[in-house]
C-alpha cells in the first residue's frame, strides 16, 4: 500500500510537507485532503488527509536514482 490517511490538521500548500508519527518519525509525505464522512474518536470529521508513504517514496528513488537512494539513506 502507498497512501496513508490520517486527519492532523494541515494548510493550503502542505504538499510535500513529512507526516510524522507521534514519535516524531517520517512515515509519509503530504499529498492532498479528501472529503469524506466518517466518524473519529467520536466526531464526525468531514475531511482525510493524505500522504504517500516514505516506503514507496524510497522504493521509486532507488529505482529511478540509486546514487541520491543511497545518499539520503545514509543521513543519521
């Protein structure tokens, strides 16, 4: 799977902005908000934000440029 959804809160221009956990790890990048209805943590929330997961975002750089992969994996 390649999309997350979650439903922090983000602005106009976040794409591309790192969705982080609560341990402050990158788990994804912000793509765009969806409307939906749907209930979360008892409210009805009447949007979904989602992100691409930093996996497939991994996967497709070590295809597409192994060097840059390896670099940016490196980094501590």
């Amino acid at each position: 799977e390649r999309e997350i959804r979650y439903f922090t809160d983000t602005q106009r221009g976040s794409s591309g902005s790192p969705v982080l956990t609560d341990d402050w790890v990158v788990c994804a990048l912000h793509r765009s908000s969806r409307q939906v209805d749907v209930k979360f943590q008892g409210k009805t929330s009447a949007h979904v934000n989602v992100g691409t997961q930093i996996s497939a975002v991994l996967a497709d750089l070590a295809e597409r440029s192994p060097t840059a992969h390896d670099e940016v994996r490196a980094l501590p």
